[in-house]
C-alpha cells in the first residue's frame, strides 16, 4: 500500500513540475513576443521620414545616402559574428539586453542631433542594435520544441512586421503633434521598456560551442551563399528605393509626413502578405520559380516608380514592391538553411544576414551617389535593371546548384 501511495505522489510531483514548466514557458513566451514587438517599434517609429529628416539637414544626396547606409553597414559587420560569439558563450540574453540597450541609445542621439553627423552615429549604432536579431530569433525558437521551429520563427516575424507596421502608421502623426524629435525620443523609450520586460526572464546557460573547422567551411557553400547572395540584391533594391529615396520623391509630389507613413506602413503590410503567401504555396510551386517572381515583381515596382506621374502610382508601386520582397525573403532565407546540419544553422542564419546586410548598407550608398550625379528617376531605372539582371542570374545558379545536390 506503501508503495502504490509513493507512486502516486511521485506521479503527482511531476505532474506539477510539468505543469510548472509550461507556465514558465508560456511566461517566457509571452515576454519576448512583447519585447520583440517594442524592439522593432524602436528601430521603425521614425524610419518613414528619416530619410527626408536627413535631407533636412543636408541636401548633399550622396550624404544622405551614407547616414542611411549606416543601419546596412553595422548589421553587415556584427551580425556573423554576433551569432558565433553567442554559441561561443553559451548565452543570448545579454545580446539581446545589449542590442536593446544600443536601439534607444541610436534613436535618442539621432533625435537630439543639431546635424547630419548625429544623424551617422545615430544610425551606425541603431544598425548595431539590428543585429541582435540572430540571437533574438535563436532563443526564442528554443523555447519550442525541435519540430515547431517553423512555427515559432513565424510567430516571431509577424509579430516584427506588426510592430514596423504600427510603428511606421504613427511616424507622420508623431512628427505633426512635436516635430521629427518626437518619433526617436518614443523610439527610445520603447527600447527602454522592453529591457524592462527581458530582464525578469531567465535564460538557461548552454555548453559552449567553439569555432571549428565546419564554421569555415559553412561559409564558402553554395547552397549557402548563392541564396544570401540574391538576399543582399534584394534588400539593394530595397533599401535604395522603399527606405531610401522613393520618400523624398513622393515628397517632390506632394506627400506630407503622414503620406509618406502611410506609404511605408502599406508596402511592409504587402510584405507581410507576400511571406504569408510565399509559406502558402512554397510546396506547391518550386523555390526557383518563387524567386524569379519576387524579383519580377521589385523589378516592376522599381520601374514603374521611376516614371510614376504621380504620388498615387507611386503607392501602387510600392503595393508590388512590398509583395515581390515578401515573396522572395522567406524562401531565400529557407534555401540558405535547407542543406546545413542542425548544429550550424544559427551560424548559418547569421551568416545569411550578414550578407543581406551588405545590400541594406551599399543600397542607400551607391543609389545615393546615383541620384546625386543623375537624379532620383534615373537612379531608380538603374536599380530596377541591376535587379532584373542580378536576379535573374541569382535564380539561374539556383537551380544549377539544386540539380547538382
């Protein structure tokens, strides 16, 4: 009898253990979708008039182009090693605090600036904070099991891209009621408040995972580089156009502050439609082939904004942009990974944005000298080209790699 009442109070120990657990699950769960939701309103609130803030202050395009660059650059320089240094470590949390800490720091200087050299450092440190994605996206995939990572990354995407939707809805609002400062000052607090959200949670140390020879190797594969590659064309095109000088364009045509948020909020809500799609029908329609659509479709918008008569073909424009990116990211950032060993895949993911960050930073720079020499428009025809052909060519290895295993 003795020994049946011992079995069931064992049984019932780890039944409240378990129990236990999913409440510290879903605890964490909770407090990071929260945190990740005020990270990306921290890097957004400000992001759709930023570049017309920036022309404020100098109206050197090629100047503009560079502070732009900056969130593009540091993203590039931190974001491989990042991931590697946090194996190294066998922690992510104090990534994540650092990188939250650095986004309200870019966005205050970047707010308080009396001129465009505030602006550089502001974003450079802002692109630095971006980085802690990679550790951000790997520990919350731990927090389900193996078999849901798919879905826990997905949970996390939309959960940012709502955040950046929200953020940029409000930017032009925010700018009428206490001019461009308020919008990085807000920015600032929301990074603020969400290191008060992380740091209650706990983070379980794992054992240190060193360098080694495979590390290298992942860096010269193919199958990871060719699909990172096309990112980088990808987010060129972006960065040059969306988040760079279609902006100042749709200003040359009559946009106001709450325009251009609007335009912004629209083409990153297409783009939320464009991944939900893209996971839609990826095993129905080969990647390839989802590939040469996204880019025919950031082809298309690029073009038909750069001899858009006016503000409203520009917002259509921007409506094709937005899905032509939202199609291409996902599978571009699956195709990098569908090959590499368990281990490495976070290596791997950081090694896959540290490459389309070099497009996020040579985007607004080389488009910016572009358009200083030439002029928006012409600049815009240029990316539009270099996205058709690069693209397409992207698209043509992709399945010569596919076919070659």
């Amino acid at each position: 009898m003795g020994n049946i009442s011992s079995c069931a109070d064992a049984r019932s120990i780890d039944a409240q253990r378990s129990k236990a657990g999913a409440s510290s699950r879903k605890l964490m769960i909770a407090l990071y979708t929260s945190a990740v939701f005020l990270y990306w309103m921290a890097l957004y609130l400000y992001v759709p008039t930023l570049p017309t803030y920036v022309e404020s202050k100098s109206d050197n395009l090629a100047l503009v182009g560079v502070v732009l660059s900056m969130y593009g650059l540091w993203q590039a320089v931190i974001r491989l090693p990042l991931g590697i240094v946090a194996d190294w470590v066998g922690r992510r949390k104090p990534f994540i605090l650092g990188g939250f800490a650095l986004a309200g720091l870019g966005a205050y200087i970047m707010g308080a600036a009396n001129e465009v050299n505030g602006l550089l450092i502001g974003r450079a440190i802002t692109g630095l904070a971006a980085g802690t994605w990679v550790p951000l996206v790997t520990l919350f995939s731990g927090l389900y099991p193996p078999e849901q990572a798919v879905k826990a990354s997905s949970l996390l995407t939309l959960i940012g891209s709502v955040g950046r939707v929200l953020a940029t809805g409000v930017t032009g609002s925010l700018n009428e009621i206490g001019g461009y400062p308020l919008a990085f000052f807000l920015a600032a607090a929301a990074a603020g408040l969400a290191i008060l959200i992380v740091l209650p949670s706990k983070e379980n140390a794992r054992p240190p995972q060193r360098p080694s020879v495979e590390t290298l190797t992942l860096l010269t594969r193919r199958d990871v580089l060719v699909p990172s590659l096309l990112s980088s064309v990808a987010q060129y095109a972006n960065w040059a156009t969306t988040f760079g000088f279609i902006p100042i364009l749709a200003k040359q045509l009559g946009a106001t502050d709450i325009t251009l948020s609007i335009l912004l909020s629209l083409n990153i809500g297409v783009y939320t439609l464009g991944n939900l799609l893209a996971t839609g029908i990826a095993d129905r329609i080969d990647a390839r082939n989802l590939v040469y659509l996204g880019f025919g479709l950031l082809t298309v918008g690029i073009a038909g904004a750069a001899i858009a008569p006016s503000l409203a073909l520009v917002f259509v424009m921007q409506f094709i942009m937005g899905l032509g990116q939202g199609i291409s990211y996902p599978v571009l950032m699956g195709l990098s990974i569908r090959h590499v060993e368990d281990a490495q895949r976070t290596t791997a993911m950081g090694l896959h944005q540290s490459v389309y960050a070099i497009g996020m930073f040579s985007g607004p720079a080389l488009s910016g000298v572009i358009a200083d020499a030439l002029g928006i428009r012409p600049m815009l025809g240029v990316t539009a080209a270099a996205c058709l052909i690069l693209g397409a060519m992207g698209a043509q290895w992709l399945r010569d790699n596919r076919h070659r295993g």
